[in-house]
C-alpha cells in the first residue's frame, strides 16, 4: 500500500536522516517537512498524509500537543514520534501514536513503524477514536479555508455556541471551531464556567454579575463588548464562583 509522510523535527539534521531512510522504503512519499508543531498541522491540513513522523520536543506546539489536535482530523493520520527520549512514551499512546520510535532511529524499526501505519490506515474507517488524554491541551484550533489557527486558551474570552459550530472569543478577535460546548466544558473545567446553555465563560475574565431591570442577570467580563446573559439556572452556582475569584 503505497503511504504519503509529512516528517516533523526541529532539528533539519534528523529531518534529512528520516528522507534519507524513507527513500530507502518502497511505496513511501514525502509530501511535507515542518520544525514545529504548528507548522505540522498547518503542512497536515494542506497535504492530508497517512502518516506523521513526529518529534516530541519542539519550540511553541510541541508534538504531544500536535498529536492530540492532529487526532481530530478527518481523515486522522497514523502519528508515530521519533524522539531521543523514552520518558515521553506513555504520554506519547495517549496521544494516540500508533509506535514510538527512539533516536538515532534504525532502518528496520521504521519499516516495522510504516507497516504499523499501513495497517492502521487500512482499518481507519473503523478505528475508535482516541482516548482523552490526560495532558490538557494549551491551545485551540479553528480551521480557515485549509489553513488552521492555533489560539491559546489563556487568550480566550469565551465560547459561544452557534449551530454546529463554537465561536471563540479571543483576544484576537473570533474564530469558529468544529468542537462541542460540552465536550470543551469537559475538558477544561478549571478553566470555563457555564452561564448559559450556549456559553462558557473563561473564569479570568468574570467580573460581576449585575441584575437589570426586568430581573434578567447578565455576566460583566474584562473584554467583553457588552455583558452576557446568564441563565437563571447557571445563576446560584455563578454567583458561588464570582465570590471565590
């Protein structure tokens, strides 16, 4: 079965040594090479590969990180890390890599990688999905036209629901991403609270909760243009969590 690679490391040496090796092996293109983690995804959105080889300890995004946005991907790709240390190993399953190849990598362990990676694609259709895992992430992506956009959650304001989509409110303006509110709620309790079934707030950026005067309460953030409404449900347990910040 013929595999297309995008080959990810910071480092242009190691990059030059897995080419030199993939040339080596039969039915193997490389469509892509990135030295970052963002540059990964972007060069993954744009040329759609079987498989990444990704290293784990990069500038900005590192590769665990990448691994968990690149596991949302229609059609998700087979990840395996190339690293220089092992200690990354359990964290690198969670994310969902397929193998974890330690460096300098060898010829024969990367033919057994891409045998892994085929088969991997052959099933994808039917593959589960990844496990949550326990790393949180520390950005989020919204997609732009085959081109994607990492926000960093300490800039965001809040999260809004809209049909299908989420907007994200940020510090750079707003950005839609393909996610859930509920399953974003999940995943960063410590960070969002709930003021309306359609909302999430990030906890930095509450205020006060004022009451207007038809009874109705809304939420006052930092920067926001106007003050959201709250649910009256979200309401007591709202006011709990302004009273602690």
């Amino acid at each position: 079965m013929p595999l297309t690679v995008v080959v990810v490391d910071d480092e242009p040496l190691a990059r030059e040594r897995l080419r030199s090796l993939l040339a080596d092996q039969p039915g193997v293109q490389v469509l892509a090479e990135a030295g970052d983690g963002l540059a990964a995804l972007q060069a993954c959105a744009e040329h759609r590969p079987d498989l990444v080889l990704l290293d784990i300890s990069m500038p900005g995004v590192d590769g665990l990180e990448a691994a968990r946005h690149l596991a949302a991907f229609e059609p998700r790709p087979a990840v395996v890390f190339c690293t220089a240390y092992d200690a990354h190993a359990l964290s690198a399953f969670e994310a969902a890599a397929i193998d974890y190849l330690m460096k300098p990598v060898r010829a024969e362990r990367l033919a057994s990688a891409l045998e892994r990676a085929r088969t991997f694609i052959a099933g994808r259709a039917t593959a589960p999905a990844p496990a949550s895992s326990s790393q949180p992430r520390t950005h989020l992506c919204a997609r732009l036209r085959g081109s994607l956009r990492l926000i960093p959650l300490d800039d965001v304001h809040y999260l809004q629901a809209e049909e299908k989509y989420v907007v994200v409110h940020h510090a750079r303006g707003e950005d839609l991403i393909e996610e859930s509110l509920r399953s974003l709620e999940e995943e960063f309790a410590s960070r969002f609270v709930r003021i309306h079934r359609n909302c999430l707030v990030a906890r930095h950026e509450l205020m006060e909760l004022r009451r207007v005067e038809d009874g109705r309460v809304q939420a006052v953030l930092r920067h926001a243009a106007a003050p959201l409404e709250v649910s009256r449900r979200c309401v007591p347990a709202l006011r709990e969590t302004v009273k602690a910040l």
